[in-house]
C-alpha cells in the first residue's frame, strides 16, 4: 500500500513539474516574442498595423502640404491688402 502511495504521488510531482517546465518556456517565448515582433524580428507586421503606419506618413504629408497651402493664402491676403490700401490712397489722393 505504502509503495502504490509513493507511485501515485511521485507520478503526480513529475507530472506537476512537467507542466510547470512547459509553462515557464511558454512564458518565455512569449517574452521574448513581445520584445522581437514590434521590432520585425519574428515576421511581418499584420496587415492592419501597416495600413495604419501608412495612414500615418499620409497624414504627414498632408499636414505639410495643409501649412504650405496656408502660408501662400496668408501671403495672398497680406497682397490683397496691400493693393486695397494703395487703391483706397489713389482715390483720397495721398
């Protein structure tokens, strides 16, 4: 009786251990798969997050092109100005 106790307990240990040997190398790939994947280590990014990273170079893009266009209106409008104040002196004869 003592001999099938210690077998059954001893087979439980190992198979305790077992999964927690299996569990620690699953947590470590995991690890190690957080740290490397954003990197490109470990594959291509997914579809979804490349779409995103060009959506974003777009948008910068546009922003630089959004303040060129601004500027030029700005400088638009200071020549705007400039001509009606000449013409409004024309006419009061400054």
């Amino acid at each position: 009786m003592a001999t099938t106790a210690y077998v059954t307990l001893n087979s439980r240990i190992t198979t305790v251990e077992h999964g927690l040997e299996m569990s620690d190398r699953t947590i470590k790939d995991n690890a190690s798969f957080v740290r490397e994947w954003p990197l490109g280590l470990r594959g291509a990014l997914p579809d979804k997050v490349q779409e995103i990273q060009e959506l974003k170079r777009e948008m910068r893009v546009m922003e630089i092109e959004l303040g060129r266009l601004r500027s030029q209106t700005e400088t638009q409008e200071e020549k705007i100005e400039t001509l009606f104040e000449l013409w409004n002196n024309q006419k009061i004869g400054i």
